[in-house]
C-alpha cells in the first residue's frame, strides 16, 4: 500500500484538508521517485559538515547538488497542483475552521469536516486498500437545500437529513465544499 498511487493521494490530500500547516519537504507529494546515484558516496562538494551524500529512501535532499527534485508522473503533479489550488481556495475554513471527525458507520472509513461561518470542508476516506466501500457520514444540518461541491472523488453521494450516503473505491478520497451558497 505504501508507495501506491493510492496512498500517495490520501497523503496529499490529507495534507490539503487538515487544518494545519501544509508543508512539503519531500518529493513524494509530486511523484517524485528518484534513486539518487551519489547515495552514500563521498561528496564533492558539500554545504554541511557531511563528506558523503546521504539521501532518506523517497525524499530529496535539498544539500544534495546532484539533481533538483521533479517528477516524471505527470498526472501525479497536476493533481499536486489541483489540490493546493483548492487548499488555497479553501484557505480561510480549513485554517480558521472549527476541526471535527464525523460520525460513520464503518471502522474502515475516516471523516471529517472543518466549518466556518455555516460552509464546510468535508474530507472522507477509504483506509481499505482492497474493496469499495459503502458508508453513511453524520453531517449536522446536511440537507439538499445547502450546495455540496465536489472536489475530488468518483461517485456522487446521497444527501439526506443529517447524513451522507457515499460509495468509496479502495482507498479513494472524496474531498466535498458544503455552503450556504453556491460557490
């Protein structure tokens, strides 16, 4: 699981949605998968009090002279800038927001919502790498009358009072704006 496309979505948009600091210090958010050649030999050049490169497995190391992070996943980094686009969209719910796991009938599914000023930024994930997923999320005041947007996912859901039906592939994210306006 580790190492998927997969996981590497629920990282990244986990990272988008959490409503703390979004901060990237490897390549892995933008599919970056380089084995670095100079891992572990002497250094040429140095800007550390280190002769010999070391790199951790799947993280650039910005001392490290003999490449500059990128990916060759292209579809990997257009969603890495799609999703810090909505995170900069979102900016003022997610960081100001009031934080809240939500309420599922399955161990399997995780949550949650970040609400400001009646709109909400409401995140759901499979942690089931192998099955789809069916669940119903408990939103207060969830109703057909309010606009739900979907950012990221598959399936549309089912609004009823108070709740929220979804279908999940393994390990899918649905990432959905809920306003009292449309957006």
């Amino acid at each position: 699981y580790e190492g998927t496309k997969s996981y590497w979505q629920q990282v990244l948009w986990f990272g988008v949605t959490y409503p703390k600091n979004t901060y990237f210090l490897d390549g892995f958010q933008s599919g970056d998968d380089y084995n670095y050649k100079f891992e572990n030999k002497k250094a040429y050049l140095t800007s550390t009090d280190d002769d010999y490169f070391f790199v951790h497995k799947g993280q650039f190391d910005i001392f490290n002279f003999s490449r500059q992070p990128k990916s060759e996943h292209n579809e990997y980094y257009e969603e890495f800038k799609r999703a810090l686009s909505f995170n900069k969209m979102a900016k003022n719910i997610i960081s100001e927001g009031k934080f809240k796991l939500l309420k599922t009938n399955s161990d399997e599914i995780l949550a949650y919502a970040t609400e400001k000023d009646k709109d909400s930024v409401i995140t759901i994930m499979n942690l089931n790498k192998e099955q789809n997923k069916q669940a119903e999320i408990k939103v207060k005041k969830m109703n057909k009358k309010r606009y739900l947007l979907k950012i990221n996912g598959v399936a549309e859901p089912i609004i009823k009072r108070g709740k929220m039906i979804v279908e999940l592939m393994p390990a899918e994210v649905q990432v959905y704006v809920y306003s009292k306006e449309r957006i």
